[in-house]
C-alpha cells in the first residue's frame, strides 16, 4: 500500500486506479522515494537508449529529460523554481515560505530552471551514450535517496494545515532509513559488480551529492527552520545534477 501511495504521489501514472489509497499512507512515502526513482529513472534511461538510436545524443537528451518532466508532471522542477524564488527574493523566514507557496513563478525560479537545464544538456557532450545511459539511473535512485534524507534532519517549517498538500511526512524509523538506503545503493552496487560500470576509486563521487544535501540543510536551517515539500524536489534535483557534473570533471580520468 506504501509502495502503491508514492508511485502515486511521485508520478502522474494512474496508480490510484488499481485500489484506493488512504491519506495516512501518504506520510509515510518519502522512504520509498528511492523505489520510485527505480521507474523514473529506469524509463528516462529506457528512452534515452532508444532515442539515441535514430536522433542525436542531444535530441535524445532532451527527450529523455521531457520523459522524466511528463512521468512527474514535473513536480521536483516546480519545486526547485519555488525554492530559488522564496531563498533569492525573501527577506524573512515567513516571506520565504509565503513566496515558496506562491503558485506564481518568479525572476530567480526562471533564472535557476535555465540555468539548471542550461547545465544538464551540457551531459551528452561529454559523456559517452552507454554511460550516461547507466548514469541516469543511478543518479535519479541515489539523488532521491540522499534528499528523503532532509525529513529526518530538519523539522517540517509549515503547519500540516499549511501545507500544500495538507500532508506532513513522518519521519523514518531505522527500518525504513535501511530500505531508503539499500534501495538508493542498489543499483550502484549491481552496476558496479557485474558491469564494473564504476571503477571503485571513484566512487567518492556518491559522496557529492550528500555533500550538497548537508549544506542546503543548513541553509534550511537558518533560512526557514525547516524543510518543505519544495525544498525536498529541489534538493533532489541539485544532489543530481550534483552528482552529473562531478562525473563530468571526473570522466575524463575515468575514460
């Protein structure tokens, strides 16, 4: 039921036609994040692959980026625009979340979502197509994995009442931190031993993204007292394009 609630919650495949999901359940899907990440990123590498076969890589890119856009009904890059508009334009904690609830985007959200794609579509030139392809799964899977982690570290900032969705998650239980774990490792780990895809020397760049979800925990921290739900889909989307550029500047010793 767990499982069922965030494929529902993550994505806009109709997942709530197979049976009726309680709203408790909907509290407790960001340890399963990970799991989703599995479809998410398993269905953008699946239409990067076969994109690349007839288009160019940077067409196939784009395609692949819009095929992860329509599966979420781009719900983290919505979130990363509120982000950049509360944290660039507010003064105050309350301007901030004010801002961030704000449905309007604003000069910093633009600016950050060009900028954003501006440096994802840098990938494909840089990259070879069978490692990017192995890439994105990994980097959608463990990105999610490492931002599930801000509901155990920082209070939620709003109200439940507050809340866009009405919906606070609970904090994970030890249990559930292990599969969030296990499930954002699993596909590295695979990839890494059957395909040796990724040499063990660098595999400090799965550190990268943690890196990043530490510091915009901090700046939550002081920012807002808290997280939202804004601020987990943008911190899901820059631990990945964390993630991404340090391949980057690693790839051409990896190569």
């Amino acid at each position: 039921m767990r499982l069922l609630a965030a494929l529902t919650f993550f994505t806009r495949l109709p997942f709530w036609r197979i049976r009726e999901i309680p709203a408790d359940a909907f509290k407790r899907v960001v340890p399963l994040w990970p799991l989703v990440g599995w479809l998410t990123g398993g269905l953008m590498a699946l239409a990067f692959w076969i994109a690349s076969q007839v288009m160019p890589l940077t067409v196939a890119w784009i395609l692949s980026l819009t095929m992860r856009l329509l599966l979420t009904g781009a719900l983290q890059e919505d979130g990363l625009a509120d982000f950049f508009d509360g944290f660039g334009g507010g003064t105050s904690r309350e301007r901030r979340l004010a801002i961030m609830k704000d449905s309007h985007i604003g000069t910093y959200g633009v600016i950050g979502l060009i900028v954003y794609f501006a440096l994802m579509l840098q990938l494909p030139g840089v990259i070879s197509r069978d490692t990017l392809i192995l890439l994105v799964l990994c980097g959608d899977v463990w990105a999610k994995c490492c931002a599930a982690q801000l509901i155990n570290l920082l209070p939620y900032a709003r109200t439940e009442e507050e809340a866009k969705n009405k919906t606070v998650y609970n904090r994970m239980k030890w249990h559930e931190v292990l599969v969030s774990l296990l499930a954002g490792l699993a596909p590295i780990a695979v990839l890494t031993l059957v395909l040796h895809w990724l040499p063990l020397c660098f595999c400090w760049l799965l550190l990268v993204p943690v890196a990043v979800m530490l510091l915009l925990t901090l700046l939550m921290k002081r920012k807002i007292h808290g997280y939202t739900g804004d601020c987990c889909g943008a911190t899901f989307l820059l631990c990945e394009l964390s993630l991404y550029l340090a391949v980057l500047i690693a790839f051409p010793f990896w190569a």
